[in-house]
C-alpha cells in the first residue's frame, strides 16, 4: 500500500470519527480533556482540563480528529476527550 493510499484512508477513518463526534456532541459539551497523554500513561506529561468544547471536531493534516476545548489553544486528539455525563 501506498502513503498516498495511507493517508487517504487515515483521513477517512479520522473524518469519520470527528463526524460522529459531532453529530452526538455539539459546541458547548461539558468535557475531560487530556491535551498530552490520558490518565496512568505518563505522569511527567499528564494535564487535565474541566472544560467544554469551542468548536466542532475537524482533522488534521495526517487525519488525526481534534476537537478544540475552553482554556487550550489547538486541538485535542478525539481519543483524549471523555464526554461528561451530564445530570438530568
């Protein structure tokens, strides 16, 4: 297979997911971010953000969804945001 061909496919399955996210959670959701790793992989890097999210997911060059949150600047890789479940 091709890089061409990767990166094709990468930007499908990324657009995908950022479509998905979107079409469930809209700007404005409450959100765990974890803008550099997720809790329990690496301490040194470890950050987490009570936040919502500012803007609707997209991808990035490479196919990478991101979705920006409040108090972040850029985007936060989709597998490190956890959608807060909201009382009701």
């Amino acid at each position: 297979m091709s890089a061409r061909t990767r990166l094709e496919a990468a930007k499908r399955k990324g657009q995908k997911q950022a479509d998905e996210f979107n079409a469930l959670h809209p700007v404005g959701t409450p959100v765990m971010a974890y803008p550099l790793t997720r809790p329990g992989v690496n301490a040194h890097f470890f950050k987490e953000l009570d936040t919502v999210t500012r803007t609707p997911a997209w991808i990035l060059g490479d196919g990478s969804p991101v979705v920006s949150v409040e108090g972040y600047a850029g985007g936060i890789h989709l597998p490190h945001v956890d959608v807060k479940q909201v009382a009701s």
